[in-house]
C-alpha cells in the first residue's frame, strides 16, 4: 500500500466527499486528511474498520494466550474438554 499517494488536504474531502466515500469502498485503502499542512485523521469505510478491530482482538488474544503460556496458565485439553462438557451439563 502507498499510503503517500492517499494523502489529501480536508478541503478536498468537503469538495468531494461520495467520491471519497466511494473511493474507500472499492480500493479498500485508508485515506489520510491533512489539516494545515500536517496529518490530521485517518479515514476508512466501515467494513475495512470493522475488519481492522476483529484483526486487533485476534491479536489481543493471542497476546494473552502467549503470556498465559509464558506463566504457566495451562491446562491439558482433557481438562480443558472436561471444563467445557461441565458448563453444558454434559457430564
């Protein structure tokens, strides 16, 4: 991805705001608005966001599963198996 060539001033936002819109639905690249010279916001469509936060929490969890493995959080999968078939009332 060449963030560099989607890189716009916010007055070319309010001009052509459904272009934008449009734009960030089909190329599914984020667009960054500038504001007096610099980088002000970060713009996406709403699926490309909502796939950024599922990506963030799969990370997350594996972040934790790592450190719980680190610490020793552990358990066998026959108890991990016999936890699940308890909760469900299947033992």
């Amino acid at each position: 991805m060449e963030l560099s060539e989607n890189i716009k001033p916010i007055s070319y936002l309010n001009a052509n705001a459904a272009e934008v819109i449009e734009k960030l639905k089909t190329s599914h690249q984020p667009l960054v608005i500038t504001q007096n010279g610099e980088a002000a916001m970060v713009v996406q469509s709403v699926a490309d966001y909502e796939q950024t936060q599922e990506s963030l929490a799969l990370l997350k969890m594996l972040a934790q599963s790592q450190q719980a493995l680190a610490e020793g959080n552990t358990v066998s999968s026959e108890e991990a198996f016999s936890r699940l078939r308890k909760r469900r009332g299947l033992a």
